[in-house]
C-alpha cells in the first residue's frame, strides 16, 4: 500500500517550495497536477492546447482532463510514498479522488493545510512572478487565482476537516521555519504509517 500525503493551501503558501524539501527527506513521489500542466503546455500537446486558456486565466482546468491524468498517472505508480500537489483542488476532485483510492492501493495518511495571511500571500506571489516569470503570477490572474481557491478549494479542504483529515501548519514566518513545522508533523505521520504498513503484512 502507498501512503499519500496531500498538500494544500492557497496561491503564495510556499507549497511547491515546501513540497520539493519533503521529497527530498521522505523520498516522496510528487505529483502535481501545475507541474503536469505546464509540461503539456510547453510540449503543446492536445491537452496543454485545452488546458492553456484557463491556467492563463487563473482557473481551474476542466475536471475530466484533470481527474483523467492523475488516474492515468496513479496507474504506473510503484513508489511507496506520494505527495500530492495541487490535486484535489475542488469538492469534485476530492470525491473523485476518493474513489481512486482503492482500486490504486492508497492510503491517505496526511492531508496538511499550509495556512498564510493573504497579504503576505500577495507579496509572495508578486516577488515570485519577477524570480520565475510564470504567466499567470500577473496581479490580475493572481487575484483570480486567490477567488477560485476560496470558491472552489476551499470547500476541498473542509471536505477533509470534516472527516478529521486535515492538519493545519502554519505557513508565515522564513522557509526554514515552515520546513521545521512540516518536517515535525510528517515525522509523526510516518512513523505510525510505517507501524500500520508491518502489521498489515506481517
Ligand atoms: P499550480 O501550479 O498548482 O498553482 O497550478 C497552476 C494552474 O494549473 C492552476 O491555476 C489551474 O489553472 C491549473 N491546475 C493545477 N492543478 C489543477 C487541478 N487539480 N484542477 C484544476 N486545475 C488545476
């Protein structure tokens, strides 16, 4: 069985940052649906063609494509451990997901909120897009981004709340400090999924 950690939080929060520390430490596979998109984008292919118009636009990407390419990427999965980066990312996709659960061999041990004030979150995101040039850091698209996450994500990550799922870690502070709060709560998760894993096969 693989244990999945999911990783949430708004635009700015220092999720790709932090999740590419975590990879690191706890030999995660991470797939992030961003990522994925912005390959198929830069390949132009049939899919980067469809997605292209709503990641300029700060939207969300149509379910099916998404919910598609992560089944598709699920179903050559041998790592033992995954990070999930930007999926799910509505209500829908948590539904979803949920059903790939099963049939892939999951277990989400972690669904872990990284929590920032929307005003450094602006700051971050407007010092970002001059660091990286992404096409969609503009002020416009990233006050878009920032409604869809409140409408659409945000009822995601209550979804996982409400079943007791969800970890709260806060965000603000340097890198460090946010890797250090991560790095305690995951250390936690793994060690009682590691004890969880042997008594299943032994
Ligand atoms: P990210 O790198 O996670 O911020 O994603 C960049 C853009 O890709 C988003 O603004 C969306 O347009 C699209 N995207 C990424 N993940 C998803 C998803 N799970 N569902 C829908 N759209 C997504």
């Amino acid at each position: 069985m693989a244990d999945v950690i999911i990783i949430m939080g708004p635009p700015g929060a220092g999720k790709g940052t932090q999740a590419a520390r975590l990879v690191e430490r706890y030999n995660l596979r991470k797939i992030s649906t961003g990522d994925m998109l912005r390959h198929h984008v830069g390949e132009s292919t049939e899919l980067g063609k469809k997605a292209q118009s709503y990641m300029d636009a700060g939207q969300l990407v149509p379910d099916d494509v998404i919910n598609a390419m992560v089944d598709a990427t699920l179903e050559t999965n041998e790592a033992q451990r995954l990070l999930l980066d930007g999926f799910p990312r509505n209500a829908s996709q948590v539904k979803v997901f949920g059903h790939m659960v099963a049939p892939h061999n999951l277990c989400i041990r972690s669904v872990i909120l990284l929590e920032v004030d929307e005003e450094e979150l602006i700051q971050r995101i407007l010092e970002r897009a001059q660091e990286q040039g992404r096409s969609d850091d503009t002020e416009e698209v990233v006050r878009e981004r920032m409604k869809v996450y409140r409408k659409e994500t945000f009822p995601a990550v209550e979804a996982y709340d409400n079943v007791g799922q969800l970890t709260r870690i806060d965000g603000m502070g340097s890198m460090d400090e946010v890797t250090a709060r991560l790095n305690a709560h995951l250390d936690t998760v793994f060690t009682a999924s590691t004890a969880a894993n042997s008594e299943e096969t032994a």
